[in-house]
C-alpha cells in the first residue's frame, strides 16, 4: 500500500509539472504584451485580489472551452482567487530576479513586479517546476524605500535594486516590536529575456519610492540632525544607530541625493563628552542651508532628550525654533521614561514611529528654578530618595553601570532615612475627574486635546487653591512622563503629578505600598501616598545635602519652583492611526493627525 501511495503521489507531482510548464509558457506570452508598455489601466470592474499563491492550472493567456467555443484570456480578464500577475496592476512592471537579502542561495526565482500608487505586488515560482507560485503584496504603509545599487556579486556596471519594508508595530503598548526587512532584485530582463538598461532599472527604483512617498509624513519636513549618544544606558547607542541607518537612507532617499549632489537628508552628530549636544544644538541657525533643519532625532536615553530641550531652550530663539523643529527618539537609554509614553522602546519600531506611522504633538514641560538657575525637565523631579538615588548613581557609573539605579535603590532602602522640609502645591479645585483619567499609549487623548483647545481658544482657566505639604519625606516626586509612578500623568493636560510618601513610614509598609505600583492601584485608597495635581509647586527642603534629582542630574537641595510650560515642544508620537487615507488601504497622501 505504501508502494501504491508513493507511485501516485509521484504521478501526480509529474502531471501537475507537465501541466504547469504548458502553462508557463503560455503565460509568459501573454504577459509579454504587457511587459511592452510601463502602464496601463484595467477595466473599472477588474477584480483586485488579496494575495496568496496563484492558481497553476490558470495562468494567463491560456485557451479555455467556454459554450462550445475557444476564446483566449485575456491579460484583464477575471481570474480565480487568490491569483496575482502584473495585468492586474494598473503600473510599470518588470521582470527580474528575486533575492533576499543577507541569504546566499544558488536557486533564486525569476519574479516579476507590479507596482501601482497603493501596492507593490512581486510574484514568483515557489518550486522550480512544479508551477507554485509565492506572492508578495506591500502597500505604502509597509514599504519604507528602496535603494539603487551596484550589484557586487556581477561586478562590472550591474545594478540591482534593495527594497526596505517592515510591518507596522502593533500601536497596543510600548514594547510593540517588528522586523527590518530587505530584498533585492537583480538582472532585470526586457520581454525578449535581453538585460534592461540603465533607465529601466533607475524607473523601477523610483516608482517602488513613489509609491512608499504617498505615505511618508516626512516628505516636506526638510533635513535632520540624528543626535547618538554611545554611552547611554546600555551603551547601545551606536549599536541602535546602526540598525536604523538603512532605513533612513531608503525613506530619506539619501543615495539619491547624492546621485544628484543634492544637500544630505540628515547629519550624524556621535557626542564624544557630557554637553556635547548642547553645544551643537546652540550653535544651529534657522534659515541658513548648511544648519538649517527641521528635525532632531535623539538615539539615547532621557538624558539625551532633555540634553536636547535645554539646549533649545537657552536659545534667543527658542520660540521660533521650537516652531520650525519637531524632535524624536529611539530609545537607548536605561529607563526611557518619555519614549514609554510617545514612541517605542524598540529601536525598529521607533524608527518606523518618525518615518511613518506618526502624528506630531506638543508636548508639556517643567520649568525648575533654584534662584539664578533655571533648567527644564521632560521627565519630572524627585527630592528624598529620587535624589539620593540620582547623587549615588553618578559615582558608580563606571564601576556598575546600566546596574548603578538598582545597587543605589537598595542602599537608599536599607538606610532609609526621610528628608525634612515642606512643598506648597498650586492646584486645581476640581481634582476627581483627573485622577480617574488615562493618557492610552498611541491613542488621542480627550484631555489633552480639551486642554489644548481650551488653552488656544483663550477660554476660562480653571480656579486652582493652595495646599502645603508637609515632611518627612521618604520620597517627593514631580512626574510628567513617568507612567509607572503615576499611570494619570498626561503629555500636554497643563498639569504635572505630584506624589509623596510620608518619612514615618517603616520598611515593612513601604515595601507593602510599592508592591502595588506593578499594578497600578497605589494611588487609589492607599494612606501610604499622598498624590495632587498641580500647575506649580515651591519645595522648601531644611538641609540643602538633601539633593534633587532632574532627570537624571543632581541639584542642591535649596528652595526650588517647579512650573509647567504648557504645550512647550514639538514631538514625533505615535498614533494607532496616524494617517487619514484614501483610493484603499495605504493609498493617497498622508495627512497628520493632529494631536493637540
């Protein structure tokens, strides 16, 4: 029976090939017709398929009985499902060879490729000889370039074309990841299998970059300045950097420019001491070619962002310049508090986040001065152990490193000891609502937007009373990106989240209250915390050793005044849809989303 069964799986297997290499070579006639012309349009009742393998036993241009009589497919004529070719694909097309890149392999199939405004389609043979075929269909979502290279492995003057996509990250939390994708296509061939000039190759490279333009949010942003900082967190910095410059050579059309000696899409700043982009950042000036940029995209932790931010903001023209500059992260930091709320901690996905799949949005901040010192923060303050953390942390940078945040926090616990002094809060009257609100991971938030629509109509401001806390304090923190410690917090509501814990509190307590934060029900019936929203906050510590912590700086404990800036940034934010779109899925041009 075994014989039996095997003898027929092997006669099937050669009458399907037979069938499909009849097939093929009818196919290939038919589809040269198409071949001829670089565009042509179906009728308007061309069906449009969803993808799949295509169906062997009907190829294109193959005679069928239809009522007793033989009539020809034609190239627009409705095919079965899941059935894909280039007469379906109202763009240029071409025939070529198919490889993926960073895969060696002596079978690489013979494909061709439609591409249209809303999808790019590459078929196929699956197996050599036995007629299956593989599709695969990107839209512009997907697609973020491609590339025109030479093609090492033929040498002499070939050229191939590399084509970068990847799948949107899923817009749910922070840790969506995706994958970099690549393929090239070489040894473009005519309709008579002679190879294809120069022009063709080039036309093929720039429609596939077309259609991934009619998506592309960055399309009239002007130049970058990628800031990297190697040392951050991890020291993954450059390592990161390294995984996101293909892609934004493809999206940016940075070979192209050269090609044309046009200016470079963006310039690579690898900070070599502390301060390094601050005095970068400072010495940029708008309107002039050689500086003269739109956006600041920081590889590194929140130190680097805020790095960035204060740097601007000690400019004569910050106003303007925070007008004209929208800025970015890809997070490689320890803790990336700001990329949890606006981006993702993938660096893939972060990238994807600036060069597609982003609104842009503005972007509370705090204002912190001790007398003549004024510096800004992004993420918050802490006084207590936040502070003590941050002072220890420093020294054992080199000797702990990425490890120092931990080893700090459990000496700062072991020796707990609360810090004496008093804050007076700036508060709104109404306070219930806010507390039950949520700022969702690239989602609109209704606060926000109600916040930024009652701050530019000029309508009412709300009534706001003054509370005094007083110490001790184990821990006092002023948060407006940090979601764990305070999951209300809000990008751009006009307020930061103050919270503390009470110095009289035992390790045992402590211990009890803060097992609750991995759930996120410590501010709600717990005695433990106290929590307000404020507009300002004056901290007057009694022993100035007590030090403060700035997103990650350290500050003498001598009396400070917090204060939002209300909508003070720009930011690239990722949203779960961030385009509005039309003539189907990924097509048309892409419109932001506006945030606030």
């Amino acid at each position: 029976a075994d014989v039996f069964i095997s003898r027929r799986v092997v006669d099937d297997a050669r009458h399907h090939r037979d069938a499909s290499l009849l097939a093929g070579e009818q196919s290939k006639r038919a589809a040269a017709a198409v071949l001829s012309s670089s565009a042509h349009t179906p009728p308007v009742n061309a069906p449009q398929h969803s993808g799949g393998e295509a169906r062997a036993d009907e190829p294109g241009g193959q005679r069928i009985m239809e009522n007793g009589r033989r009539r020809n497919r034609g190239p627009n004529a409705r095919r079965g499902p899941g059935s894909a070719g280039p007469w379906e694909h109202p763009g240029a097309a071409w025939n070529c060879t198919y490889k993926r890149h960073g895969i060696k392999s002596a079978l690489n199939p013979e494909a061709t490729v439609a591409v249209e405004n809303s999808e790019m389609v590459i078929t196929w043979q699956h197996f050599a000889g036995l007629g299956l075929q593989k599709t695969l269909r990107l839209t512009p979502l997907k697609v973020i370039g491609a590339e025109l290279l030479k093609d090492k492995e033929r040498g002499g003057d070939a050229q191939m074309v590399r084509v970068h996509w990847l799948e949107p990250p899923a817009p749910v939390s922070p840790e969506g990841e995706t994958e970099h994708h690549c393929f090239d296509l070489v040894q473009f061939r005519d309709r008579k299998g002679e190879a294809e000039t120069h022009e063709r190759v080039l036309a093929c490279c720039d429609r596939i970059q077309a259609m991934a333009n009619t998506v592309r949010p960055l399309s009239g942003i002007g130049r970058l300045l990628l800031i990297v900082n190697p040392v951050s967190g991890h020291r993954l910095g450059q390592a990161y950097y390294e995984k996101v410059k293909p892609l934004m050579d493809a999206a940016l059309e940075a070979g192209r420019r050269e090609r044309e000696r046009l200016p470079k899409p963006y310039d690579t700043l690898m900070t070599t001491h502390a301060g390094h982009a601050h005095e970068v950042v400072q010495q940029l000036r708008l309107g002039q070619a050689d500086s003269d940029i739109s956006g600041i995209i920081c590889v590194g932790g929140d130190g680097t962002v805020s790095e960035v931010v204060n740097s601007i903001m000690q400019r004569p023209d910050a106003k303007e310049f925070l007008e004209q500059v929208t800025i970015g992260t890809i997070p490689a930091g320890s803790e990336c508090a700001l990329a949890k709320m606006v981006s993702y901690l993938n660096p893939i996905s972060a990238a994807y986040t600036i060069l597609k799949g982003h609104a842009e949005q503005r972007l509370d901040i705090l204002k912190v001065t001790q007398g003549s010192k004024v510096v800004h923060s992004i993420c918050g303050l802490g006084w207590g152990i936040a502070g003590k953390l941050a002072e220890d942390s420093e020294a054992m940078r080199s000797v702990f490193g990425p490890a120092r945040y931990l080893v700090s926090g459990i000496k700062s616990f072991v020796n707990l000891k609360g810090v004496q002094g008093y804050l007076t809060i700036e508060a709104p009257k109404k306070r219930d609502q806010e507390v039950l609100s949520e700022c969702r991971f690239a989602r609109r938030c209704a606060v926000c937007e109600a916040r930024a629509a009652q701050r530019d109509g000029g309508g009412p401001e709300e009534e706001v009373e003054e509370i005094t806390w007083r110490g001790p304090f184990i821990v006092v923190a002023m948060l407006k990106s940090e979601k764990t410690l305070a999951p209300h917090v809000h990008l751009s509501d006009g307020y930061m989240d103050v919270l503390a814990v009470d110095g009289d509190i035992n390790h045992f307590n402590l211990v009890k209250a803060s097992s609750r934060i991995i759930t996120g029900d410590h501010l709600s019936n717990n005695k433990e915390f106290r929590y307000i929203k404020a507009r300002s906050v004056k901290l007057y510590p009694e022993d100035s050793r007590d030090k403060i912590n700035v997103d990650g700086e350290v500050m003498d404990g001598e009396e400070t005044e917090v204060r939002v800036v209300p909508a003070a940034i720009r930011m690239f934010v990722a949203r779960e849809k961030p385009h509005q779109q039309s003539g189907g899925d990924g097509g048309g041009s892409a419109v932001f989303q506006s945030a606030s």
